[in-house]
C-alpha cells in the first residue's frame, strides 16, 4: 500500500536548540533507513499559507498500522502534526503498465547476510575539565569526564547521567587517541543503559593539533569510531544485551556527539 503523508513539526517553545539539533540529525537518519527499507519513496515540500514549508512524502507499507507504527518511532514525531492520505492504484498508471515483475537472483547456497546499520540514538555530551595524570607506559593518560547531556533516536530518548561518565584516554605520540568510554544513560520512561566503548580517534597531524587546541574541526576530517555494548536490566530493551554496536563520533569545543547503530 502507498500513503502520502505530510508533515507539520512545530517545536515546543523553550526547547533548548541542542536537543532540538540532536533530533533533527537523527530525523535525517531515520528518514535514511527507511528509504533503505523501501518505506520512504519520494519527498517534497509543500508551501504553506504562512510562507512555512511542510515536508510531503510517498511512503509504502503493508498497512496503516504498519505505516503507524513506522511514523510512530520518527525522532521528531511527538512534535508533529501528521496527515495521511492512503492511496489507490489506478488503471491509467503509466508506471503500472510497464512494470514488468522483478527476476530475483536465487539465493547461493550459504550465501551470509549483508549486515545493515540501524540508529539507535545519537547523544550530546557535555565535557568538564580533563584530569592530566600524565605519561604512562602505554601513553599520555587522560580522563575526560561526560558531564551531562541527551540523547534522542528512533525509539529511546533520555539524558546522561554524570557519575561515573567519562573516557578515559591514552594519546599516543602522534596524537592518535584511544578511548575507553564508558557513561550511564536514562532513557524517558526511567530504564538505565550501561554504556562501554572501545575507540579510537586519528587523523592528520595537523587536524589532531587542531583538536587538542579546542577548535571546532568537522568530523570528517578525521577519523572517530568505537565498538559499542550496552547492558540493560529492563526486559523491554533485552535485545542490547545481545546486540552488536558500532559508533560514529565527532569531537565539538566542550562536548563529544556519538551516533549509536545496532549492527544487524
């Protein structure tokens, strides 16, 4: 079934533009993975009376209630008005006249799954002053401690909890920085996320002195990612404490952002 559905978001006034960032990166993403899915077809904007532009997408699904429940887990839904027209096949589709069924390639015998990313949630953290232990015999140590922030995606949204947030870091000579992160989240509804990552961040001796100075680098000039597990006791999300992570990060002037994908 093909639904056209359009979209009205109005941010609740006070909302701090941190979050309000945070969810429309992760909007973006979602939006990515359901064309990857074959859910979202086409998008457009639609003028509005007020000179406001409100997105217009094609989107497919089984049902309405898949097509709900697709909806349901944008990043930016409980800031939406959401309109949805189902629509109907007609015999003069000049689409449906030259289709002509799809030949699929059979399956090799042991042929292994193509592994897909999934978002979890993308995360701001605020950073505090590091803690300079000084050269060990593996590298320069550091602690960075994660002093609060918030975390949207699909379906989970919370804050970080500071006690016991940090990255605890090696520099190596060159600059290239090897983290063992760790942090606590809380999601809306109360559920607690045990957070640990190994990383590591490298790039251009020239980007690297550019980030140990403060300034605000993009994150593709350089090269930050980590290996992710999450342990939960709340049965609902069970499936972290099976699931394979991965993490894209970018360093900010006092904060780190980590986009979390569920490997599958």
């Amino acid at each position: 079934m093909e639904f056209l559905v359009e979209f009205d978001v109005n941010v609740p006034e006070g909302t701090p533009k941190f979050e309000v960032e945070n969810r429309e990166k992760a909007e973006s993403l979602a939006a990515a993975r359901l064309v990857a899915d074959g859910h979202l077809v086409r998008l457009w904007k639609r003028p509005g009376a007020t000179g406001k532009t409100n997105p217009v997408g094609l989107y497919r699904a089984g049902s309405e209630s898949e097509l709900d429940g697709l909806l349901g887990a944008l990043p930016l839904h409980d800031w939406m008005h959401i309109t949805v027209t189902p629509l109907g096949s007609h015999p003069n589709d000049p689409v449906a006249q030259v289709a002509a069924p799809s030949r699929q390639k059979p399956a090799e015998r042991n042929e292994l799954p193509s592994p897909r990313l999934n978002l979890v949630y993308r995360l701001g953290a605020r950073i505090g002053q590091p803690l300079d232990l000084g050269d060990i015999a593996q590298g320069h140590r550091r602690i960075v401690p994660l002093i609060g922030g918030t975390f949207s995606g699909p379906e989970l949204n919370g804050k970080l909890l500071p006690s016991g947030s940090a990255d605890w870091q090696i520099v190596l000579s060159d600059g290239t920085a090897l983290g063992d992160i760790r942090y606590t989240l809380q999601t809306d509804s109360g559920v607690l996320l045990y957070v640990q990552s190994r990383g590591v961040r490298y790039g251009s001796p020239d980007v690297l002195a550019r980030l140990s100075r403060g300034e605000d680098v993009d994150a593709s000039e350089y090269t930050f990612r980590t290996s992710t597990q999450i342990e939960t006791a709340s049965p609902e999300l069970d499936w972290m404490n099976k699931g394979i992570f991965i993490s894209v990060a970018g360093r900010k002037p006092g904060s780190v952002v980590y986009e979390t994908y569920l490997v599958r």
